[in-house]
C-alpha cells in the first residue's frame, strides 16, 4: 500500500502540471490566481505550495502563506490616545513577528486546501499538512533565523467536514475560534435582470434602491481593459487605500500592480469597474468569477464623493447585476459591512478559523484572547428586504 507524501514548492513554475486539474472547483487554488499573487504579493507575506502524493498521483494541494505581521501593518489607523498605543503595543508582543496561514489572507473563505476524498481520507491529509507546517517552519528558521510564533487555518464555514476531524487540531493545541461571517446573497431563478430583483423588494428598501440608483446617475460606469488598469495602477491604489486604511485591523497592503497582474493572468474571470465623475475616476469594486459563485474581491473609492453618491450600495447593487445577468448563483459578498450587506438581500454565514501560539500555553491562552477583541463578533442588525 502506497504511502501518502509531500513535497514543498516556492514558485508557481514548479508545481506539478495535474495540480489545475485537481483544484477545477476553486479558481482561487488554481495557477493563474497564484501566478498573479507571486507576482504581486504583499511585501510582508511569502508564498509556499504543498502538494501531496500517493506513490506519483496528487491527490491534494495546499496553499500556505508565511505573514510577517507588525505593529503598523496590523493597526493600520493611529491614535494620539496614549493608553490605546499601550494597548496596540502590548498586543503586537504576542501577535508581532512571523505566522504560517493554510489559506489565503486576501480573501474571506476557505481557499487554501483540496484533497481527493475517493483516495485519501481527511485524517491522513490533516497530518500531512501538519507535517508541511512543520519543515516549513524549519526551513525558516534555518534560512531566515525566524522562528514561526502563530500557526493558522482559515476560514470555514460551520458545514464544513474539516470540523469532523476536531481531535487532530486538539491534539497540535489548537483552538478554534469564531470570527466574522462570509455574507452570501443567492440568486433567485426567476432573476433575468436587476430591474427583478427589484421587483421583489418590500416597499422600504425599492425605494432605497430607486434612491441609490438615482443617486449614481452623473457616474459612468464602465470595465476597465487591462491597458486601462495599467494606466490607471497609482490612481487604483489610492482608492483601494482610502477604504483599506478604515479598517481597524488589517494584515497586509496590497501591491500596486495587484490588480494589473490578477488582469494578465486571469484574463475575462477577473473583472475591475471603474466609477467615473467628469472623467476623473472616483471608485471601483473588482470581481473573480469562481465556477457559479461571483467572488467579489476589493474596491476603493474617493471618500469625498462616498455619500453624495451613495457609491459603495451602488457597487453592492452593480455586483449583484453582474451576477444576475451572468447567471451566477450566488454573490460572495465576504465579510465586513454585513448590515449594508444584508440591506442588499446577503445573509450571513457563520465561519470558524483554527489557531495556536507556538511558544507556550500561556501565550496560547493571550493569542486566543487578542483575536477574540481584534475580530468580535460584531452585534448588528440583519436586514430583511424581501417581500
């Protein structure tokens, strides 16, 4: 009997050539999205690809990526309140340095593992990942004089089989935690175009939508060619910055070229809208087209034309018609902003990661602490649009 084995890659061009046809059922695990992320990667964060094997068949992949994670990538927004700098200072002692995520940092969801159930089962390929994790780190710690202080497994929805093998991650002193849900809109059968959708609104939230869309009016809207994401790299970035930089917490900036290289490498499933104003652009959202789900990835826009034109509904509603009049199923929103989301006919679906401090219990016992007040689960309130 065959035992299963691994072996450890760094670039894309290494990769064994049946890993595409292995992952056809997530575009996020597939060459040309990983191409575009090498290409372009955060500076703090470090790709490694795992790929295993029983005798000389793959039978799963993983995605690993090593985050180098400090005080002002984490708290991207600064404050002159002393006891708060304390604060951020005392909890970048234990989250600060480098961490190991089986998964993909840049977006909500679990796009960092696949294995073939009709060959190896998830307790064997679970130990094996745990194997990866473990000549990775030594690796690092070998070459780079870096010791991994944070292992992670991201994101998973409650459903997901992964749950099944619950005394493997016990057993590594890992620990489960909730964090904010992935909102997914579903697209209705009997939607043929936006105007539809509208059609089933209750009478409050059509007038909303009339509302926004009238709003929009002045903007045109348009995709952009890859010449155009070229030309327009700087001026994206910007816009992607101003909504990045409001986030409370964030792990990474992205490159500047991100989106030119998603472009190059994904072609017609990576789509970026431009919101014009006078022609000066003021907005964009960007949008990966994953099988039947509409991925939406990140956006930007000019602060000071935000709410005059109500351009992030707007964004929301004209992903939402993208997907409608593609025939998608489902609109993968992620996560933040869920009552604006919800407002939209998102609802929301619970997701778990699974963690560990290396250095001791105790630290383990801070770790899950610090995540649990970075990431609350957030009380708010979900919208019900529908008739």
């Amino acid at each position: 009997m065959s035992s299963t084995h691994f072996k450890i890659y760094t670039r894309i061009n290494e990769l064994p050539e049946s890993w595409d046809a292995l992952v056809t059922q997530d575009v996020f695990l597939q060459t040309s999205f990983l191409n575009a992320l090498e290409e372009s990667c955060p500076s703090n964060i470090t790709p490694f690809y795992v790929a295993f094997f029983k005798a000389d068949e793959l039978v799963g992949v993983a995605v690993i990526q090593r985050v180098a994670m400090y005080l002002d990538d984490v708290f991207r927004k600064t404050s002159d309140n002393k006891l708060k700098r304390l604060g951020k200072y005392l909890i970048a002692q234990i989250v600060r340095g480098n961490g190991l995520v089986v998964g993909n940092l840049m977006h909500t969801g679990q796009h960092g593992l696949f294995f073939n159930e009709e060959i190896i089962t998830q307790d064997v390929f679970l130990e094996q990942i745990f194997k990866a994790l473990a000549e990775i780190s030594k690796r690092i710690k070998q070459q780079d004089h870096k010791k991994i202080r944070i292992i992670g497994f991201k994101d998973y929805f409650e459903t997901d089989k992964i749950h099944n093998n619950a005394e493997i991650f016990q057993q590594k002193r890992m620990y489960k935690a909730k964090v904010q849900p992935n909102m997914l809109l579903t697209i209705k059968p009997h939607w043929i175009t936006i105007n539809d959708y509208a059609a089933n609104l209750n009478k409050k939230y059509r007038r909303r939508y009339k509302t926004a869309r009238k709003k929009s009016q002045s903007i045109v809207k348009r995709e952009l060619t890859i010449n155009e994401i070229a030309e327009a790299s700087t001026e994206l970035f910007k816009l992607y910055k101003n909504v990045s930089d409001n986030a409370r917490v964030n792990s990474f900036v992205l490159n500047e070229v991100h989106f030119f290289n998603l472009k190059k490498q994904m072609q017609d499933r990576f789509k970026l809208f431009g919101y014009y104003l006078n022609e000066k652009l003021v907005g964009f959202y960007t949008l990966i087209l994953n099988g039947e789900d509409l991925e939406t990835y990140f956006l930007g826009y000019d602060k000071a034309y935000q709410s005059k034109h109500q351009m992030y509904l707007n964004m929301l509603f004209d992903m939402l018609s993208f997907a409608i009049e593609n025939r998608f199923k489902t609109v993968v929103y992620a996560r933040t902003a869920m009552e604006i989301k919800s407002s939209v006919g998102a609802k929301p679906n619970t997701m778990y990661i699974y963690m560990k401090h290396t250095n001791n219990s105790i630290a383990n016992a801070i770790l899950k602490f610090i995540v649990n007040t970075l990431n609350p689960i957030k009380k708010w309130e979900e919208r019900h649009p529908f008739k």
